[in-house]
C-alpha cells in the first residue's frame, strides 16, 4: 500500500511523517524528493 502526505507549505507534514515512522530526516523547506518509511 502506498499513501502520500500532501498539504500546503509550512503545515507540518514532515513532522508528521517524522511521528509516524520514526525515522528523522532534515527537513528543507521546498524539498522535491520522495521520503520513504516502513
């Protein structure tokens, strides 16, 4: 299954996805690449 986080800048999607899986990735305000978690 795959899901995608979408929303509109400065909302906290990668804190989001840092909760979700665990995984810390820095985060760069108008990053363009894919971040994967399991």
């Amino acid at each position: 299954m795959k899901t995608a986080i979408i929303g509109l800048p400065m909302v906290g999607k990668t804190s989001l996805f840092t909760i979700l899986t665990g995984r810390h990735e820095s985060a760069r305000m108008g990053s363009l690449e894919v971040r994967t978690g399991v």
